[in-house]
C-alpha cells in the first residue's frame, strides 16, 4: 500500500513538473512608441487566473501548462490582447508584444478620482479629461483659455468655479483645488492660484473632478479639484520650441482704446514684448508674445526634462499686464535590478519671476479699459518649490509606498505700474478757482453756505447737494474721474493732521511740514517692501490591491507654512495634519464601489482649534469628512454612476489677518471668518456610442451642492484704521472727524447657507470619415440654480435699515447668489484632414442674477426718491457718455455669446503652424461688473519639434 501511494505521488509531482516545464517571455511595447510598459499583466484561465506583471523594463516570463492557452496582455489604457499560445513540453518560447492604445474614450486613464490609476469609465464622479493634443489646438497663453471650453468650467478674474460654486473672488481664496502632479499650486499665504505657474510647455493630461474631493486632497477641494499631469520621457530624446503672437484688435467700441500711436513711441506700456521694437515695430496695438522650449530624454536610468518659457502681455485693459519667466524640471532615477518590483525616486523643481498687473473698478463707462486711480495696483514676485519624490511598487503583493514633499518660497510686493497723477495735473484738470481757495484760506466760507443749511436742516440730499454746489464753484471742469483722481491722491497722500482747524476758517498748524511731503516724490514713491513665504509639505500613501477587486488607499499629509508681511509687521503660522483611508471594491466585474474618510488638524497663530468639530455632542479638534460612490456598468458601455462627498475650505493667512492695498483698495482682514465646509451630491450616466464611423460618449448628470459658512467677497467702504466696514452716516462722519482715513476694498465673510442644485449633460466624440479625415468634438450645457438659502431672513433685515450707508449684501432681493449665471453652452470642434485641421469653439452664457450692492441697487425706486449710495456709486465708478455703471450693466447684463476660430497645419513632420481668431465677431460681453472680456485677437504660433 505505501509503495503505491508513493508511486501516485510521485507520478504528480513529475506530472506537475511537466505542467510548470513551459516558459514564455518576451517584451511589452507601446505599438504607436515603442515604449516599454511597466506593470501590464499577463493572464490565463486554468484551474483559476494565473498570471505575471511585465517589469519596468517591459519584460514578462510566465510558465504555461503544456498544449494551448489563451493569454491575455491587458494595460490600462489599452487595447486587450488576446494571444493564442501553442506550446510543447519543455519548450521555452520568446514572443514581444505590441499594444495599441484605446480609440475608446471610455478607456482614458485616470488618477485623480481615487489617487490611483482607473480607467475614466469606471470612476464615481463627474469627470473632464483634457490631452496635449486638445490644449494644443487651443494655442493658449495659459491653460485657463482651453479649461474654460469644458462644461460647467468657468474661470473668473482668474479664480476657477465648477458648477456655479466659485463666484467671484478677486485674487483670494479658491474653492476648487489646483493640482500640478498631485502638488497643489495654490498660494500658500493667499490661496489664489497664479496660473503663470502652470508648466504649459510640458502638459500630458489635465483631468477636472466636478464636486467636493476633500477626503484624499483636503482643504480648497470643497467644489472640485483640476489635476495637471505633466509629461515623462520616453527611450527616444525629444525637445520643442514653440513661438506665438497674439494681437488685440480695437473694441468694437473704439473710443474705449487706451492707447495711440504715440502710446508706443512715448514708451507707456509697463512691459514690454522681446520682439516688440524690432519684428513687431510695425503694430500699433497691445500684444503679446511667448516662448515655449522643454526637452526630455532617458540617460541610463535616469529621467531628465526641463523646460523655459517667457511670456509678455501688454494687456487689451491698461495695466492689465503680465510677464513671466519660469524654468523647471524633472529629475528621477529608477533603481535597476528589482526584476517585478519597481523603485525610483527624485524631485521636481520650479522657478517663477513674474510681473503682472490687473484692475477690478474702471475709470468710467466712457472709458472701461482705463483702471481707476483707485486701483493702479501691480505685483512684482518670484518663488521658487523644491519637491522631492520616493515611489516603490511591489506588483506581487500588490502594495506601493509613495511619499513627496516640497519645500516653497516666495517674496513679493506691490508696485504701482505707472506713476499717479500729480496734485498740480489734478487740479489743473479740474479747472480749479483759485480765488476761490484763497478765499476760504481768508476766512470766507460763504461758499459753503449751501452745505451748512443742509447740515442745520438734517437732510441728506440737501447736503450732497450743497456739497457738489461748492465743489462746483472750486472745481468747475471737474467729472467724477477727476474727483476720483483727487481722493485717491488724498488716500496716498493723506491730509493735515489738523484738518479740523480748515472747518473753523483756520490754516492747519502743520500744513507746511505736509506741503514738504506731499512735494517729495522720494517719499511719495518708496517701494514697497517685501512680503516672504514659507511652505513645508510632506505627504505619505499607502496603496494595497487584492485579488479579489479590493484596494486600499490610505496616507498621511503634513503642511506648514510661515507668512512674513512687512508691510504690516507680523509673521503668521499655521499647521496642518491629516490622516486619510479610502476603500475601492470592484465586484463581479460591473460594480465599483468607494467610500473614504478624513480626519484634518488645522491651526493658525494661536487659533489651535479652527478644526473643531462635533461627534456625538462632543468636541474634538479636528475635522471629519466622508465621502463614498458606486459605479455600475449597466451594459458593454453603460456605466451608471452617484456620489456623495464632503468638502471644506480654511480661510487663507491673508483672508483672516491681512491688509493690503494700493491707492486705498485692497483686501480687509475679517479675524472672526470660519472656514467654509458643504458636501455634493451626484447621479449619472456614461453612455457610449457607435454608429458607423460614429464614436464617443454621452454623459448626463444631476448635481445638489450644500454649504454652510460659506464665505463670501463683499465690497464695501472701510475705516483704515479700524478695518471696520462703514456701515452709517454717523460712523463715516466720527471717522472723518477723528481725522482717520478710509478705503475701498473687499472682507470676506462667513453667510450662512447656500445651496446649488441643477444639472449637466456632455457628449464627446469623433467622426472617422475615412483615416485620413476626422472631425472631433465635445458639446456640453450646464443649468444651475444658485440659491442663497437665508435670503428670506435677510431680505427682511435689510429691509429694516435706515440708514442710506448701511451696506447690503447684495444688488437685489432675489434668491440667487452673486456672481452666477443660470445656464451655459460650451463647443469645441475641430475638424482634420491629413495635415491640415480646421476648428472652432462657441461659448454662450445667460446673464448674471445678482453682483454687490456698492456696485449697484436694482431694487425699485419712487420717483425722485434720493439715493446717497448712488451718488456716492457714481463718483468711485464715474459717469460719462450719459450712463453710470448702473445703466451700463442694466444695458450690457444680457445672455452672449462668443466664437473662436482656428486654423492649422503640419508643414512638416517637425514643424506645425497654428492661426487663430478669438472672440471673431468682436462681442463686447462683461463677465462682471467693470470687467470687459478681450476684444477680438489674433493668434500666430509656431511649433517644432526634434
């Protein structure tokens, strides 16, 4: 008995040695490149899935039972294999591979969703994906113009806003997350984005998630997250220059032009272009220009890209303007010799010197791309980010450690980019009486007789009215610009200390020491000092995948950063520590299922609970947010999809502790603000479709948006030196009186609850007429309701106010948010024939529901009623041509529309012309108030590549 026992196991073991004796391997390539794939499987079906993962260098073995199998070669992103193996005993065989990547968009990969590659079918929320080859179409001068040509994508004053969340807010705070790599780029002190950071030269994929991602990105995710992915380089060398030219026509309305033949010989502009006096001498209207070099390459096994560009913009607006250098680059070494495992580590490096400025209040509606002296305000800044890397994947266990860091810094100041009018071409201007003023300097005040008796009377009207009646006799020639021109000379300047002695027919006691300031240009002009900024972030994940279709993703991040402010003499701090996990399940190959979890410390300054939370009725000092997500393929390409995810957003250093402005505007600290916090909501459908040559996907989704403390720009009038909003005649006339200055600017604050529900539907596509011709799409309408839940409440107290300067929230009584339009049309299209491609993109947006009451009032009126917030509109937003800024925006708040148009062609196999039309029929459109959107423009570029 026991010799046949030992005889039938012996039998299996050898038998078994015969099965495992057939060995197979060879190398996987990209078919287009000839790249190797790293971690693409090899599979077959015996007794169970058996398989391999190719190693880094595309290399696969895997021993095969004897006779024929049928292998499978899979790759995300790819196009299935499936390679019938005949094999004989013993027999070693070698067979390279070659694998087409998907025409299938559906295939797209993606890593935003779950910080992990997936194919774009199978993620849980809404998601955009952009290539190299739909930016490049664009010839953007930064990717906001190609982002802004997704549905429910809209960047506005350079803030980015998904469906309706963002509004505006100029130059502060950002609810959705921008990502370089998985490195946010948003300012650390401000938490604007500056998109000059953004390495357009070296762009593989941007991938944009609709809605809140806070549980693996934290704060700023609350409305969604745009992820940039920067290219790597392959086994052959390759280097790009690109150069391009863009022309502002005149607006439609040409007396709105700010410049002139003599503009460009008398040297004005604050920039200026390379090639501006040589190749462009000849145009006599604002441009601008760029230029684009990267190169990559493998060196042993190490990877090394680098890339230059240099951009100018002489700015369609005056002082709207932007240069730009910024050199970076990638450095990674990948271990050898780890066979299946794959190891590499390295850094990235950036450096950005930029020059930029902009304007948010014009001069008048006679003359809208002229800035206000209010807002002659630039910025001069150069930073600098360090970020190291470490990666180890373990394809045999299925685990990977990634770990990146960065180590930021940054310096910048304000600078005014021209020199503000003098006291003497002021009031030159303004056609000044001087007897007049020697009278008054004599003791006669009987100019101002109109003024006391509505003072005596205590009546307002009568009182503006008396005041512009003796400013009248003084000034004669004066418009609101000029008057403007006057206060903001009077806010930079300031006014004799004892100004009140001028009330009582006296001479100030100290009007010659401020005479000998006023004329010291020296003094006047001192550059503004320098702010600094420090960023330390570190960032551990954790990744495990099993067979069965479960993974986990898992990490920790660390963020400290410390804001020296010169100007005001303080240095801010905060700290940031999180602790994130994520589960994923796919179940019977249709189902995937997510859900995920985050725990937030935050502190700033000795604020060390601004994460307080509730669980259970107690508090804890630390925020939780959840998110989870199913997606169910309902047929071969149906893919069913709903979400739900928390977000929130801790108010920037800057929105809570600073102050900064340039001739009185600027940004006002609110110490008391509360980070914002909300969740989405969401159902879709992915549908593919084929027919004929006809391929591509339909999506549609329902979305609903929540968030509480939301924090909200208000523009109003301030006390500088309480950094309180005026909010009653008897406040802004103590402050007058105190001999305490004001300014106009901006405060965030916290408004209780808003809501945005509506919904989205997109197609993208392609047409293959024959292989030589194709026409490419992408079609997209989003509806948005953007409701502010309390206006009930606080209609009804603002309806209560007495006093004219009390500030209301907004221009109207509605139910909508500021800033929002309800419904908007996006296409972009692009026809292909051999070298050549013909395209074009559409944009049509409804008119915005409601903007800031300092702008304007459209509650009705009483015939002839007085309305002191008007007059006082009408003087900071001037008047001319007959309209206000009220009448301009009643006339001009419409739905528009705006075209594009583009034309291109590959010369040859290394060079490749583009030439565009932007914004063709010259529309002029606001996308706000004060805030012209570029007239028509016309685009040149050049790219080669070697």
């Amino acid at each position: 008995m026991k010799k046949q026992i030992y005889l039938i196991v012996s039998f299996l073991l050898l038998t078994g040695t015969y099965v495992s004796a057939q060995t197979l391997k060879g190398h996987i390539y990209d078919a287009g490149t000839n790249e190797p794939l790293a971690g693409a499987t090899v599979t077959y079906t015996l007794h169970g899935k058996q398989g391999v993962v190719s190693d880094i260098n595309g290399a696969y073995e895997i021993s095969l039972p004897e006779g024929g199998v049928d292998l499978i070669f899979s790759y995300v992103g790819y196009d299935d294999m499936l390679v019938p193996i005949v094999i004989s005993r013993r027999e070693n065989m070698t067979k390279d591979i070659y694998m087409k990547e998907s025409t299938n968009l559906l295939q797209d990969v993606v890593v935003s969703a779950g910080r992990f590659e997936q194919k774009l079918s199978d993620v849980t929320v809404s998601m955009n994906v952009l290539k190299a080859s739909d930016i490049a179409r664009q010839a953007p001068t930064d990717i906001t113009s190609t982002l802004q040509t997704l549905p429910g994508v809209d960047i506005v004053d350079k803030q980015p806003s998904i469906r309706g969340g963002g509004g505006w807010t100029y130059s502060v705070g950002a609810r959705s997350l921008v990502l370089v790599d998985g490195m946010s780029t948003l300012s650390p002190k401000t938490g604007e984005i500056n998109w000059n950071t953004v390495p357009l030269e070296n762009i593989e994929q941007v991938e944009v998630i609709k809605g809140a991602s806070s549980v693996l990105y934290g704060s700023s995710a609350l409305n969604g997250i745009i992820n940039i992915r920067t290219a790597r380089p392959g086994l052959t060398p390759q280097s790009r220059f690109s150069t391009y030219v863009g022309i502002y026509d005149d607006p439609k309305n040409e007396s709105y032009a700010y410049s002139d033949n003599t503009f460009w010989k008398n040297d004005k502009y604050p920039v200026e272009p390379i090639l501006r006096n040589s190749l462009y001498n000849g145009i006599r209207k604002p441009i601008y220009e760029g230029f684009d070099f990267s190169h990559s390459r493998r060196i042993g096994n190490f990877d090394v890209s680098g890339g230059l560009n240099l951009f100018t913009d002489e700015g369609y607006r005056e002082q709207s303007y932007n240069k730009r250098f910024r050199a970076g680059g990638n450095l990674t070494y990948h271990q050898p010799d780890m066979g299946t495992k794959f190891m590499n580590y390295g850094f990235n490096i950036d450096f950005l010197s930029n020059k930029y400025g902009d304007f948010f209040i014009w001069r008048s509606p006679a003359e809208p791309y002229k800035p206000s002296p209010f807002t002659n305000m630039g910025r001069e800044a150069n930073n600098i980010h360090i970020d190291p890397f470490f990666n180890y994947v373990n394809p045999d266990n299925g685990t990977s450690h990634k770990v990146k860091g960065r180590f930021y810094y940054s310096s910048d100041n304000l600078a005014e980019p021209t020199q503000g009018a003098s006291i003497t071409d002021i009031l030159g201007n303004m056609g000044t009486d001087a007897q007049q003023i020697q009278n008054i300097v004599n003791g006669d005040l009987s100019i101002l007789d109109p003024l006391y008796q509505g003072i005596l009377q205590g009546n307002v009207n009568d009182i503006v009215n008396g005041a512009f009646t003796a400013l009248e006799k003084v000034f004669p020639n004066a418009t609101t610009a000029d008057y403007c021109d006057l206060i903001s000379w009077v806010m930079n300047n300031g006014l004799p200390s004892d100004i009140g002695a001028a009330l009582e027919g006296k001479i100030p006691s100290d009007l010659v020491p401020w005479l000998s300031g006023v004329m010291n240009p020296t003094k006047n002009n001192a550059r503004t000092k320098q702010d600094k900024c420090y960023n330390y972030y570190l960032d551990y994940q954790f990744n495990k995948k099993w067979d069965g279709g479960a993974q986990i993703t898992a990490g920790t991040t660390f963020e400290h950063i410390r804001y020296n402010s010169a100007v005001m003499g303080e240095t801010h701090n905060s700290d940031n520590v999180a602790l994130f996990f994520q589960y994923d399940q796919r179940f019977w190959d249709r189902l995937s299922v997510s859900a995920g979890v985050r725990a937030e410390y935050y502190r700033v300054n000795e604020h060390y609970r601004e994460a307080e939370s509730k669980i259970f009725g107690a508090k804890v000092p630390f925020r939780p947010v959840f998110r989870a997500g199913l997606n169910y393929q309902l047929a071969d390409y149906s893919f069913l999809r709903a979400s739900f995810g928390q977000g929130y957003r801790n108010p920037s250093i800057t929105e809570k502790f600073l102050r900064k402005d340039i001739g009185g505007v600027g940004v006002y600290p609110n110490y008391n603000i509360q980070p914002e916090k909300g969740f989405n909501a969401e159902i879709g459908i992915k549908q593919g479709y084929k027919i004929g040559n006809l391929q591509g996907f339909l999506d549609v989704a329902g979305f609903y948006t929540q968030y509480k403390n939301m924090v909200e720009f208000q523009f109003g009038l301030f006390n500088n030196a309480n950094n309180q909003m005026i909010n009653s005649i008897p406040g802004a006339l103590l402050m007058l009186v105190m001999g305490q200055g004001f300014g106009i600017g901006a405060q965030f604050h916290n408004v209780s609850k808003a809501e945005i529900y509506g919904a989205e539907i997109s197609t993208t596509g392609a047409y293959n007429f024959n292989k030589n011709t194709k026409l490419v799409y992408n079609l997209g309408y989003v509806y948005t309701e953007p409701r502010d839940a309390d206006y009930k409440k606080r209609n009804a107290i603002e309806d209560a106010y007495t006093d004219p300067l009390q500030m209301k929230e907004k221009s109207n009584n509605s139910k909508y948010l500021k800033y929002r339009p309800k419904h908007s049309f996006k296409a972009s299209m692009d026809f292909q024939w051999k070298r050549f491609n013909l395209g074009g993109n559409v944009n049509w947006k409804s008119k915005i529901l409601a903007v800031d009451y300092i702008m304007l009032d459209e509650r009705p009126k009483e015939l002839g009623e007085f309305d002191l917030m008007n007059t006082i509109r009408t003087i900071l937003f001037g008047y001319g041509n007959g309209e206000t800024l009220a009448s301009y925006w009643k006339k001009h708040n419409t739905d528009y529309c705006t075209v594009d148009l583009r034309m291109g062609v590959k010369a040859t196999k290394e060079v490749a012309f583009q030439f565009m039309v932007n914004n063709l029929f010259n529309k002029e459109y606001s996308y706000r108030p004060m805030a012209l959107g570029a007239p028509r423009t016309f685009v040149v570029k050049m790219d080669v590549t070697f």
